[in-house]
C-alpha cells in the first residue's frame, strides 16, 4: 500500500515488555510511521510512555499529558476499600479530560485527521476529530465470568472473597463501570467472537464494527526445530490465571487424559490475578510430577518457551485475541482453544477448537494430539497461517485501510 499523509492523534497502551495488545500497538505505531502517518501521542510518561518502543522518527511527536493531583491522591487511597474505587475513577476521568484538552490544543494549532484509542475506548471528544477505538474486546468478560463460575470461586477463595467479587463484577457490567461507548465513530477489536459479542450484547451495528488481528514480530516468533521426538506430549498454559482463562479445565483435562495412559507433560507459565486462593488447583493436581509452575517469564524468552513445547492450550471463555496463541503458531505449534475463543477466526488445519468447554472435550483433544502422526513440514502449516493473519505489514495495511475509511468525507 502506497503512502499516506494521515495525522493521527494517538493514546492508548505501548509497552516494549509486554504481550498482547500493549506489545502489538508498539508495533502498528512503527508500522504506521513508515507508511507515512504522522502521529503525536499524548500520555502521562508515569503510566504509558512509548519512546523506548518507537525511538527516534522524525513524524512521532510525544506530549507529555499528566495530571499530578489526581494521580497522588489516587496512590494515597487505592488500597481503602471504596474509597480506593472512587480515587481510581477521578484519577481515570481527570486524566482522560487532560488527554482530550492537549488534543484539542493540539488540533487547532495543526489539524489532525482521526483520533485513534489503542486499547480502550475513546473516553471523550475533540470538535471536529473522528474517534475510532482499537479496543481490548468487549468490556467485562472477566466479570462475567464470575458469575459463571462464583461456586468455584466461593470454594477456593472463601465466601468474602468471592461476594466481594461478585459486587465489583456487578458494579463493572453497570452503567457506572461500562465504558462511554458513544464517544467511539468506529470499534476495532480482535476477532469475530468480540464483534458478535458487542452486537449482541451492546447492540452495535455489523458496520460500527471491525475484527482485525494483532500483529505478531514474525523475526522473534519463529520455529527452530520440526515435530517432536519422544512420545511424550508437552504442554503448555501460557498467560494470566484468572476464572475465564480456565484453568481448572485445564487442569482437569489434563489429569484425565494421564488417567488413560496418554503421556503429557505440563507446564504453567503465569501467576494468579484477580481472585486469590486459585493456586489450589496446581497445588491439587493429582499428577505433580508431570507439572510445573513458572509464576513470571520475562518477555524476552517466550519464543524459546513456546519452541520447547509441542502444542499451546488455551480453553478461555470470550476471548477477544490471545497474543500468545498466535505467537505459539509462528513458532510452528498447534493450538487448542476454547469454542469461544476469538482466535478460532485464525487457525490452521492443525488446531482444534473444542465443542464444548469440558474437560472431557478437551482431554479428548489432547488425545488426538497426542496420538496423531504429522508429517516433518507439519510446523510449516502453523507458521503459514501466522503470516497470513498476524504479519505486521498486513495487519497495518488493513488498519491504514480503516482508519482512511473513517477520514473519508461523509
């Protein structure tokens, strides 16, 4: 795609040390900046500050955006409980109307073309600015799977724990906690599953909304080795421990198919978030020596964690786009997801996604892993589909393609 002239106003999430979407707008920013956008992104450089990720490009231009009163106060109280909630509120609203202030300023000395959130939802307006959103999928998945699970979490976390849970899922899927949508002109999100969810459960029009895939460093993100060696089927859970990423259904799974003779290995690579009292579940796997934890994995070795296993299992409920499944396929591994997993939108031939969300599903997938014979170039397959979905020029020649949309007169 030739070269545009796009001026984008720019806030959002950026990290160089993290995974999913932070680490995938590092890399649309740089992608961006090379076909020609000239971007100025306004953040609070305590919170979010993307210099390191872009380095030095003549069309990047960062505003420091801050709002020290409200952040201070915010740090004195967020561990009161309610009090805390509402310092997190002011911080979040004094901030975003910071945000919209320096971009307007900024929009009447040289005009900008859109207004783009990476991450969230536009949380306000500048007269005469387009806002299109690239969000983190619909908002509160992880509340509602509290509901869904609030026996489980009852008995693993004691009943105060998970009251307190069910009050602040409660509180997230009220209008309090949702997300202004009405500020947003256009919604992109990870996948198919996260538009069908905001049109069936927000009420989004189907042309309100884009599915677009994050990109994935194919350079980093590459296989080194062909199919396994041994009959041993090594497995890994790559991500944050919380209720809808499932965990028990995992774990489950996993110990069944032992029971049956299959030979598995697992590894956990990634800590409890959320609700407390999770670990029991690794501490309550039958199996503990065919098991092993990792709490943290710095962001540099997950390639060489991906490449050390034969297959990445990830059963999550409403998820919008789990980076680590795509990373997994370009490092040539089959995947395992869930029926709701929005990933399904990107798989090979290779991948399974279960019918169900049981363990008897899953555990039934494994065996079919386990078992099954594949050809030396099988890795290829995986690593075919990760170019064709994730690579980062694509990936950024369809956002370019959408945000011009949004540009074009009405």
């Amino acid at each position: 795609m030739k070269s545009t002239a796009l001026k984008l106003a720019v806030t959002g999430f950026v990290s160089p040390n993290a995974g999913s979407m932070a680490g995938a707008n590092g890399l649309l920013l740089r992608a961006l900046l090379e076909r020609g956008c000239r971007i100025d992104f306004f953040s609070k450089p305590s919170f979010v500050d993307p210099r390191p990720v872009i380095g030095s490009h003549p069309l990047f231009h960062f505003h420091a955006t801050d709002n020290p009163f409200a952040d201070r106060l915010r740090a004195r109280v967020e561990a009161v409980p309610g009090i805390g909630l509402l310092g997190r509120r002011f911080d979040s609203f004094t901030y975003h109307r910071a945000i919209l202030q320096a971009v307007a300023a900024g929009h009447r000395s040289t005009p900008f073309d859109l207004f783009l959130w990476l991450g969230d939802y536009a949380r306000g307006r500048v007269a005469g600015l387009p806002n299109v959103s690239f969000a983190q999928g619909p908002p509160g998945t992880d509340a509602r799977s509290v509901f869904r699970h609030f026996g489980q979490i009852q008995k693993l976390s004691g009943s105060l724990s998970a009251w307190k849970w069910w009050f602040l899922a409660r509180l997230r899927l009220s209008r309090f906690g949702r997300p202004p949508f009405s500020f947003s002109d256009h919604i992109i999100v990870g996948s198919g599953q996260s538009k069908l969810t905001l049109m069936e459960l927000f009420g989004f029009q189907d042309a309100q909304v884009s599915p677009l895939p994050y990109p994935v460093d194919l350079q980093v993100f590459r296989p080194v080795q062909g199919v396994r060696s041994s009959e041993e089927l090594r497995c890994l859970w790559l991500g944050r421990i919380v209720p809808r990423k499932r965990l028990d259904l995992f774990l489950d799974a996993a110990a069944l198919a032992i029971s049956r003779g299959v030979d598995i290995r697992l590894t956990i690579a990634g800590d409890f978030r959320m609700v407390p009292g999770y670990e029991a579940l690794i501490k309550g796997f039958p199996y503990p020596d065919r098991l092993l934890w990792r709490k943290h994995v710095p962001r540099k070795e997950v390639p060489d964690l991906l490449r050390s296993h034969d297959v990445l299992i990830q059963p999550s409920e409403e998820e919008d786009f789990g980076s680590s499944v795509a990373e997994a396929q370009a490092c040539g591994l089959p995947v395992i997801v869930g029926s709701t997993n929005g990933n399904r939108d990107y798989l090979s031939s290779r991948d399974i996604v279960l019918e169900e969300d049981s363990a008897h599903a899953l555990c039934a997938a494994l065996i079919a892993m386990a078992t099954r014979e594949e050809s030396p170039d099988a890795p290829s397959l995986s690593r075919r589909a990760a170019k064709e979905f994730f690579d980062i020029d694509r990936v950024a020649d369809q956002l370019l393609a959408l945000l011009e949309v949004q540009n074009s007169p009405r």
